[in-house]
DNA sequence: ACCCAGGCGACGA
DNA sequence: TCGTCGCATGGG
C-alpha cells in the first residue's frame, strides 16, 4: 500500500491528500535553513516555501485541500531528490499512532502534526549545526544564506539562488576567508571541519553506516563539533534517526516530563520524537504550563 | 543598556 | 571527570 498518493500534473509533482506534511512545521522547526516562505501565487494556496536544497530550488505549496504541490519538477529530481529529501517512504501516520501512546508526545504531535524529519546533505547539515551553536535560529539562517552566496554555485535556471558550498569549493579556506559570514568564533570551526574533511581524516561517507559511537566520534574530531551538533548533523544529514540530540530545549524536556528517561513507545523513533518535543518546548506556552 | 541564542573548548579543582 | 566561563554577532 503506498504511504502517499502522487501524481504528476503538467510540470509539478502533487502529494495528493497529505495530512501529515506542514511546510511551515517541516521547515521552519530548527531542522533546516535553507527555505523561506513566500506570497502564495494562487488563491487556493494555504502557504508557499522556496529555498535550495541538495544543489536544486524547490518552490512548494500546500492547497486547500492538504494536497502538496512541487512546482516545475522534473519526475528525475522528484524520484532522485525530493522523495529522500521529504522522507517520503516514512508512514508519519503510523509512527504518530506509535508515540502518541505517551501523553506528552500526544499533545506535542497535536501541537504541530505536519512535522517530517529531513534527509538533507550531511556536509551542510554539519556545517549549519557547527553555526547553531550559542546562536538564534534568524542568524543561523543568515549565515548560511551568506556561506552559499559567497562560496557556492548559481543554480542553473535561478541565478539568484545558490547551491551550498562542497568541501572541494571550500578548500584552503583560512578563517578570516569566512569573515564576511560574519560567523563570528565559530569561523574557525568552519574552517577545521573544511581541512579535516578535505583531507579525509573525517570521512563523511562513512556516517550513514558506521556505529553510532563511532560517526559520532569521528565528527567529534572536528573542533567545535560536540555531542550536540555531532547528534544534529547525524540525524538531519546522515540519515541517523535513532539519534536523539539533546539541546537546551531538550533538556528541559526531558528534566520536566520524563526523568527516567524517553518512554518505551518513542524508542524506535528517537529522531522523529526529539522534533516533535522540541518545538512543542519552544513553540507552544502551555507546553510547561502546571510543571 | 542589557540579555539571550538548537554549545563548545579551555581551564582549574 | 566535573563545574564555570568566555566567545562573535545581532535581535528583542
């Protein structure tokens, strides 16, 4: 049975009927900063994203009736890069029926039910957590807006648009090189994760599969990267979502509702349930109300 | 003017 | 191994 129904209608691709899929939960929750929104073209259009993501634009809208509409894709970028990007092949559905056993994950999931949990690339993943830290989600979006100007690529067909900077393009960056990011201390981070990855003393293909503690450990080489950003950039750019990174919202969580620990229901979905408490925590007023 | 922001490294006990 | 502090920058 198919998670989602698609089709493909002139030259966009439509989720048809998909409750479970809020632009501005999916990117606008912390995960991601590459996509603003923008003014709906059509009166039938509930909201309207744009941003750049895995080398391409994306503009994508959610109509009247919950259907998502990816403008002007081509069925190769759809099957090759959205399908991953979106978590697609994931049943949010059922795995919303899983955690929901738990009461706090219950309001959480109804604070924000269109939450997914991006496959994005794990080079900007990592560099984007490495920028978060000590640092608001506005500015963050700021400097890694400037990273992809500055150092990336014009996207074919929207030249105003940028492709976020690989390794290679970025080698023999010095910190001062970064100044205009205005990054602030975290430049020099940018710069050794730059070095250590071009060299190959932190092998990026190697995340998806190896150990936990291992990738983990790995990225922690990495100046600047510690557990928290190491956790981030595994689940959101690697594809770890057994990975439950634990923030200052996160902490708070856990002290307040569960001090023994993540309930037994939400385990195998550790990934999914840490973005749906963390911005329930930094969301929703009631979220600590009567603790 | 102050305070804080999806932390981390350096340092001292 | 633990707690504490400084860190660049900019918005509220």
């Amino acid at each position: 049975m198919p998670i989602l129904d698609i089709v493909c209608k002139e030259n966009d691709y439509v989720l048809l009927n998909a409750p479970d899929f809020s632009l501005v939960n999916i990117l606008d929750c912390g995960q991601c900063f590459r996509f603003y929104p923008i003014e709906p073209q059509c009166s039938e259009y509930i909201e309207t994203y744009e941003g750049v993501a895995m080398g391409h634009y994306l503009k994508l809208s959610r109509d009247n009736a919950n259907n998502i509409i990816f403008h002007n894709t081509t069925k190769e970028d759809f099957l090759g890069i959205w399908k991953s990007y979106f978590d697609l092949d994931t049943d949010y559905a059922f795995v919303k029926r899983c955690i929901r056993e738990d009461d706090v994950l219950a309001r959480a999931t109804d604070h924000a039910p269109g939450i997914r949990v991006l496959h994005q690339d794990g080079w900007e993943a990592l560099c984007s957590f490495i920028i978060s830290q000590n640092n608001n989600i506005k500015r963050i979006k700021g400097i890694v807006a400037r990273f992809s100007e500055d150092f990336g690529t014009p996207i074919e067909d929207y030249p105003t648009h940028y492709s976020f900077p690989t390794p290679a393009q970025l080698a023999g960056i010095t910190p001062d090189d970064l100044a205009p990011l205005r990054a602030g201390f975290r430049a020099k981070y940018l710069a050794d994760a730059i070095e250590k990855v071009n060299s190959g003393e932190v092998n990026l293909e190697l995340l998806s599969s190896l150990p936990l503690e291992e990738a983990r450990e790995n990225l922690m080489k990495i100046k600047g990267v510690g557990p928290k950003v190491a956790d981030c950039a595994l689940l959101y750019g690697f594809g770890r979502m057994e990975c439950f990174p634990l923030d200052v919202w996160m902490k708070r969580v856990m002290a307040n509702f569960y001090p023994d620990g993540l309930p037994e229901c939400a385990k195998a979905y550790a990934g999914i349930a840490q973005q749906y408490l963390f911005h329930y925590a930094r969301t929703s007023p009631e979220a600590f109300e009567g603790i």
